[in-house]
C-alpha cells in the first residue's frame, strides 16, 4: 500500500438530497473507505502507466469520445443537476456544455511540446527539458459545479499521461458517478475512478496520491496543504472569496445593477466567484443603491427546474441558516427571508450599514447576500475591496478606461473583470487569486499541465574516444 492511514472506520453511508424537495434522496451508496480508497489510488498508479506509454494519439482520442460521450448525456446530466444540487436549468445546461467544451479543449494538448532544446555553457552535445506525468492526480471537489471543476481538473492531468481518483463532495455523489460511467465508457479501466465518501476518504487520498488538486473551504483547503506539503507532493487549492464589485459615478446604474445582482443571486449566490460585497464611489451611491435594490426584488427564489429561475434553493438548511442568521442584525434593503415551498429557498438579500468587523465583511457566507457600502474616492474602494482575507476575483463598472486601470493597479486579486458580472470563467485562461483564496499554481488553461506535470533536464554529451 501507498499510503498509511491508521484506525478503525465504521461503514458509513453517503446521502445526497434534492434541495428543492428534501424528501427526495438523490443518491444512497456505501462510503467508499479509508483502506478501499488507498487500494483505488494503487491501482490508479498501475493504469497510469499503461495510460501514458500508450502516447498521445491515444489520449488524444480518449478524451474526444469522452467529450462527445457527455454531449450526448448533456440533457440527462443537466437534469441530474438541477434535482441533486438545485442547480437552476439554465446554468446546469451550461456547465454541461462547457464541461463538454474542456474536454475538447485538453484532448488537444497531449499533442503539445513537453520541453524545449538548449546549447551547453561548454563543450559539445546539447541539453533537454521535458516535463513528465506525476502519476496519480487526486481531486477533492465541491458540489456546486458537479462536472465542469471535476473536468476542469481531471482532463489535463489525464492528457498530460497522469491517472485521477475524483472525491466528490457528497451533495454532488450522483452527478460524479454518472459522470464516472460516461468517461470510463473510452477511457482504460483504472485510469478514471471515484470514489463516494467525507472526510476519511478525503484524508487517505492525500495520502497515497502523487498530486492533490482541492477546491473547496478555507478551513478544509488549508488542512489539504498541510498534508499534501508534509508528504511532499504539489497541491493546490481553491479556498474561495469575498468578492467585490467597484461601481464608479460614471457607471450606468442600471447596467451595473443588473450585472451585480446577476452575480449576487445566480444560483442563490453559490459561487466562489459570486459579489458579496458592493462599493459604490461617490455619488454613485444613491442611483446604485435604488438600482441594485430594485433588481434583487425582481429575482425571486424559484423553482431549479424551471427554465427562467435564476436563484434557485440553498444546498441545505444548514446553509440557508447561515445566510439569515448573517441578514438578522443589519438593515437590509432586500431579502432576508426564507421563501415560500418545500426546499431551502431564501430571498436574494441586500444590506447596508453593515458594522466593520460583522460576519458579511469577513466571511464567504456563500448564499444569496451582499452588502452595500460606500467609498468617497476610488482610492478608498480599492482599500476596502483589498481588507479581507481572500483575494479571487474582483468587478469594476465604469465608462472611464484611465480610472479602471488605475483601479486595476491596486486590487490585489487574482482575477479583475471589467463591466461584467464577478461570476463567469474562461476555462482557457488561468484560473485563481490570492490570499486565502488560492494556494499553489493557478488552474485552468495551459497553465494546468505544468502542474500535472514535472520537469526533467538531460543533459546529452558526445562520448570522447580514446585514440588507438
């Protein structure tokens, strides 16, 4: 065996339930278990090698017919994810869509340069580098985007030759195994395997694997690092955010209100990248503050399934708890209680005078709510948009290039967007922030496989000969 967990582990069951009828169970499985999960990391490492000899044409391929596999599946799949994790219909049709779209995208790069050819400082011969597979590429992922994170992470690590063990989060057990079936239909037994499970599972992967991505909580995501950092493997980690959106006075109130409240209720605020945190500068203050208001009024929490929701149900009660303990003790201008139905609904909420030091300016609550505040300069809003833990992503509605750039300059996040919403990713470009947000290389795009990836250096002389 790999790893060396330690202990007893009761069996143990994993329940997903639909979050817009709780009655519903979506799935009901067997906790993978601590020693199963290791024994599913060691033969990973078998089929990884198998995997990568066969060479790029063959991944390559793999990984076209797993894109069309999912293409295929795209309106079984976003059905599933609407019923297991209330995922409104619309997005859930999306994310398969660009889940299908990474695919396609990473079943190219097997053809890529793994490294480049260098002269010598001296003498004769010349000098290689080239970046091989890690092995085993275990993925701890979150409920919220059910196929595209577990995509986004798996497809370069298997183009770059590596295998991948997936630990689902258990809201999300169903779509990870239905997945599982549609990529291991053209993919070699071993080289995609998932595994149900909680934190026992989660803590024997980092154990026997030879790279960890996470995505997921500060509080989970540290506790990976440390433990990846011990073994000595590369991990990294997304730990999600506190995400502001900089309004300027000379910003269309209107427009700006409906990009924000967009990424303010879409999917009832269960994004990492969703706004929890709205300045306006200056007089754009009063417009903004009717503006936003107005907007989140108009977006009520409905139904998933249908295809106009936008703001869906909470995962849990437990989350949706959390988002109204946090709207109890603050002026709200919007929201702040539970909605009507069966399931863990809740209305988009907006606050305002909200204390320094409240739980809204410090914490990812990850529900529905914002708050509202005040910058007399954009000097001051960018302060305020940097004093918080985390670092990810950041927008800025403005009609004045100068004043945007200059805004660019100081925000210290990962990712900065421009008179559009804080949600939304491009899957092709690198993927993370800063702080408490991110830890190690970024995702996404190319930059994916140099982290799935190590580099050698071979350095090639010509043999000398004695004379005869």
């Amino acid at each position: 065996m790999t790893g060396t967990p330690t202990g007893p582990q009761l069996a143990t069951r994993v329940v997903s339930r639909n979050p817009s009828d709780p009655g519903d169970v979506v799935a009901d499985v067997a906790s993978t278990g601590i020693w199963r999960t290791v024994e599913a990391a060691d033969r990973a490492r078998d089929a990884h090698r198998a995997w990568y000899a066969g060479g790029a044409a063959a991944r390559s391929a793999a990984l076209t017919s797993a894109a069309h596999a999912v293409e295929q599946a795209a309106a079984e799949l976003a059905d599933l994810a609407v019923r297991e994790v209330g995922k409104p219909l619309s997005e859930a049709r999306a994310e398969v869509a660009r889940t299908v779209a990474i695919l396609r995208y990473y079943s190219q790069l097997p053809y890529d340069a793994t490294g480049s050819v260098h002269e010598p400082a001296g003498g004769t011969g010349f000098l290689l580098t080239r970046r091989r597979p890690r092995g085993v590429a275990g993925l701890i992922t979150p409920w919220n985007f059910p196929y595209a994170i577990p995509v986004w992470k798996a497809a370069p690590a298997l183009a770059a030759g590596n295998s991948v063990v997936l630990k689902p989060a258990p809201e999300a057990t169903a779509c990870a195994l239905r997945l599982a079936e549609l990529l291991q239909q053209t993919l070699p037994d071993g080289v995609f395997t998932v595994i149900p499970g909680g934190a026992p599972e989660g803590n024997a992967l980092v154990s026997a694997v030879d790279a960890v991505s996470f995505t997921g909580s500060t509080v989970t995501g540290s506790a990976v690092v440390r433990t990846a950092t011990a073994r000595g493997i590369p991990v990294q980690a997304e730990m999600g955010g506190l995400n502001a959106a900089l309004v300027l006075p000379d910003a269309d109130p209107a427009r700006a209100a409906a990009d924000i409240a967009a990424a303010i209720a879409g999917y009832a605020g269960q994004k990492c990248t969703a706004t929890s945190r709205v300045v306006a500068v200056g007089p754009a203050l009063g417009p903004l503050r009717d503006a936003l208001a107005d907007a989140l009024r108009a977006i009520p929490a409905a139904d998933p399934a249908q295809p106009a929701t936008v703001c869906g149900p909470l995962i849990s009660e437990q989350a949706r708890r959390k988002v109204l303990d946090a709207a109890c003790d603050v002026p709200l201008l919007a929201g702040g209680k539970p909605a009507e139905g069966p399931g863990w609904y809740t209305a988009p909420t907006l606050a305002e005078q909200v204390p320094s030091g409240h739980q809204l300016l410090r914490e990812e609550v990850f529900g529905p709510i914002a708050v509202l505040l005040h910058a007399a300069d954009l000097d001051q809003a960018v302060r305020m948009t940097n004093a918080v833990p985390y670092g990810l992503v950041t927008s800025v509605h403005t009609g004045d290039l100068d004043a945007a750039l200059h805004g660019l300059d100081g925000l210290d996040t990962g990712m900065v967007r421009l008179n559009a919403p804080s949600t939304g990713v491009d899957f092709h470009l690198p993927f993370g922030g800063t702080k408490s947000s991110s830890h190690g290389p970024r995702e996404q795009g190319r930059s994916a496989l140099d982290f799935y990836t190590s580099s050698r250096t071979y350095s090639l002389h010509r043999a000398t000969m004695s004379a005869t």
